[in-house]
C-alpha cells in the first residue's frame, strides 16, 4: 500500500506543479487506452477566488501523468484490486492544495 500512496504523492505533485500558481484545486479527467500507448486529458482548476477555469499544462506533464496512470493501473491489477471488475479506462483527479489531499475516482467502460 506504500507503493500506492508514493504513485498518489506523485501524481499530486506532478498537477500542483503544472497547475497555474493561484489554483487552490487542481481536478483533471483522463481516458487511459486499455493498451495505456495513449490518454486524452481535461485540465482544469479553482482559483483564490473560487473561478473555475481550465489550463493547458506542458507536454510533458501529460506524458508523466500517462506513465503514472499506466503505473498504477497495474498496480491495481498485480495486487488484485479490481474486485472481478474489468480495469479503469479512466479517472477523476482532484488535487486540494491548501488541504495537500488528492482524491482519485476511478472510472470503467461501460
């Protein structure tokens, strides 16, 4: 489980940094391919004064996140953490900086 807590601090870390300097949350949407060669990605976030807005971070933020996602998707697979359920397609990040807690929401295909 230690494993899984440094892949979220990860994560965490790589969208705080990426993020514009006056977001207070940071919530993006990926859709990782089953093959996980490719992920679409929705970046968004909550500023000071509570706007909401999205951003386009650098290209290597999203290939770092892929990687991370890819990471712990196998995770999950290796330790037997998909309850019989076929693997997440795709997730929820919501990053809550002042609070520093992340919330990950897997999501499956349909």
């Amino acid at each position: 489980m230690e494993e899984l807590d440094h892949l979220h601090n990860k994560i965490a870390q790589t969208l705080v940094d990426a993020g514009p300097a006056d977001a207070k949350k940071i919530i993006v949407r990926a859709k990782l391919a089953l093959d996980g060669e490719s992920c679409e990605y929705e970046y968004d976030y909550v500023d000071q004064q509570d706007n909401e807005n999205w951003f386009i971070p650098d290209k290597l933020v999203s290939y770092q996140l892929r990687l991370l996602l890819v990471t712990m998707r196998d995770y999950y697979m290796q330790n037997n953490m998909t309850n019989g359920n076929a693997l997440w397609t795709g997730c929820e990040m919501i990053v809550e900086i002042p609070a520093e807690k992340i919330i990950i929401n897997l999501k499956y295909d349909e």
